[in-house]
C-alpha cells in the first residue's frame, strides 16, 4: 500500500485535508502511517487483526488512561466509529487512530536521559500498569505461537511453553499485559513515558512485561556502550528498584522471568530470519542470529547470573 493510496483512504475517510502523512512500518497483519490534520499529529492502524480484538484493545487502552496511565489514546472522529471497516485491494482492512505522543523515543546516546533514573521510572510504570485490574476484555491469552520448519526450533518452543506451564496463574502473577514493552514502543514527552503499540497485548504472566524490557534494554545498552562492563547490574538494579516500589516480585515470577527470556530470544531469532535479509544483512546482524541460535541450542538463559544477583540484593 503506498502512500498516496493511503492518504486517499484517510481524506475519503475522515472528509477532511491530510497532511504530512508518512509510513511508519509495514507488517504482516498491521500498516501503520503518522499524518496531521487540523495542525494536530495522529496514527492510522490499518489492521487484519479480528475486529472484536481490536475493540478490546481499544476498550483497554481507554480504561487504562481512565486509571492514570499515559498512553497514545484512542481517537473517534465525528460520528465515524472507533473501528472503520474497509476494503483495499479487495482484501479487507480494520482502521483505527490514535493520538500521537508529540514526543520522540529515548536517547540511548545521551546520558541525562539514559541513565539509573530513567531506568527505576521505567520500572515503576510497569507496576503501576500491573497494579491495574479490571474487568475482563476479549483479548487472546499468552504470546505469539512460534512455529518453524525446523525441528530444533519448535522442540525448543514446547519445552518453553511446558516450563511456563507449570507456574500457577494467580492475580499477583497474571493478567492482562502490554506483551511487547520495549524501548521501541514507548516516546518521552518532558521526562514523562508515553506508551503505545498495544497491538499484541495480552493475558499473559506479569514476567512477559518485565522480560521484553529486559531483553531489549540490556542488549541495546550493552552494544552502544561495550566498555561499560556493569550496565546490566546497573540497569537491572534500578529498573527492578523502580518495579518494586509499587509492586512485589515473588520468586516465581523472577523463575518466570527466566524462562521468558528465552522465550523472547525464540521469538526474536524467527523474526530476524524471516525479516532480515541474508543479502544486504550487516556484520552485526550474522553475528545477533549466531548468539541466538547458541543460546538457544544450549538452553542459556540471557542474564541469568546478573538477575540471580540482582534478585538476591533487592
């Protein structure tokens, strides 16, 4: 789908001038573009998600801003509903918008934002996000099914999800979740977190939450800065601090943890072969599916030391 294709659809849509409108991802299941109208920014979601999924979603989203979480709302347009059902291409599409954060991802490269503070305010938002319960929404339970045409690599998926099974799911370790919260999916606006992308999100262990950002942080963290022999202590120290000043962590769910960890490097390594080119693919990128596919073949867990010490000092 191209842009004019799209700015079309938004103007016929929304009967209105559309300006500045840019492609933000280009996915399986979702299309998503950023566009102003009326000098205000906003996201259009051009999902094949199922609608009663999306209703949920949304359903969510407005129950947690009513909670006091910062989050890229829901927009309703006029009369039009939440959900518009269209047809491009003769395959049909679900369109939804939402706000715009008006801010910018974090600075990994820039220490007055990158740093132990932001780190324990991270934290301290997934509690408060976890703090919340409510009513039931008709949203799926656990994590994307992981399949593959190779053996290795599914055996490597039931032996995961048979460890996941066997923890109790109870109201202090599960729930709805955002599922996919990494640094990615979140913008700073003056020094406050804006969440955002709840696409996926999901009933699902608590850990998952705690788990993604983990993974992504310490990974990001530890590539800009190799010198920096400690930031996964640092970060962990911080951000677990944050969590635990709104919230327990009990020692199931830090063994939950370490299985989601690996769950989010079986997840990532089928991604990155799907997604990644083995043509135009970087140094870095041979080198991500090398340690990925080593520590999955050998069931390491990313970061297993440095949590058991965290988790031991807090």
């Amino acid at each position: 789908m191209y842009i004019k294709k799209i700015n079309e659809i938004l103007e016929r849509e929304l009967n209105r001038e559309i300006i500045d409108i840019c492609l933000q991802s280009e996915g399986f299941q979702n299309i998503v573009a950023t566009f102003k109208s009326d000098e205000k920014q906003y996201v259009a979601r051009f999902s094949q998600k199922k609608k009663e999924s999306i209703q949920a979603e949304i359903q969510w989203m407005e129950y947690l801003q009513g909670k006091g979480i910062s989050l890229a709302a829901p927009v309703q347009f006029g009369s039009l509903e939440k959900v518009i059902e269209i047809e491009i291409n003769q395959e049909n599409y679900l369109l939804t918008f939402f706000q715009h954060t008006g801010g910018q991802p974090v600075n990994v490269l820039d220490s007055a934002e990158w740093n132990g503070e932001f780190f324990y305010r991270w934290g301290r938002m997934i509690a408060l996000l976890h703090n919340i319960s409510g009513p039931a929404f008709k949203r799926p339970e656990g994590s994307a099914t992981i399949e593959s045409d190779t053996k290795w690599v599914n055996d490597c998926y039931k032996d995961l999800k048979i460890q996941l099974n066997t923890f109790s799911k109870t109201t202090t370790n599960f729930g709805l979740i955002h599922n996919d919260l990494h640094q990615g999916n979140f913008h700073i606006v003056d020094g406050e977190i804006i969440l955002f992308d709840f696409d996926d999100c999901a009933y699902q262990f608590f850990a998952q939450d705690l788990a993604v950002s983990i993974y992504h942080a310490i990974w990001t963290g530890t590539s800009f800065y190799p010198e920096w022999e400690d930031f996964p202590h640092y970060f962990l120290t911080h951000f677990l601090n944050g969590y635990l000043s709104i919230r327990q962590l009990s020692e199931d769910m830090y063994d939950q943890l370490l299985v989601l960890l690996q769950m989010r490097e079986l997840f990532l390594y089928t991604l990155f072969l799907e997604k990644w080119d083995p043509e135009t693919m970087e140094d870095w990128q041979f080198g991500k599916l090398r340690e990925l596919e080593r520590n999955l073949r050998e069931k390491r867990i990313p970061y297993e030391q440095e949590i058991r010490k965290v988790s031991i000092i807090l």
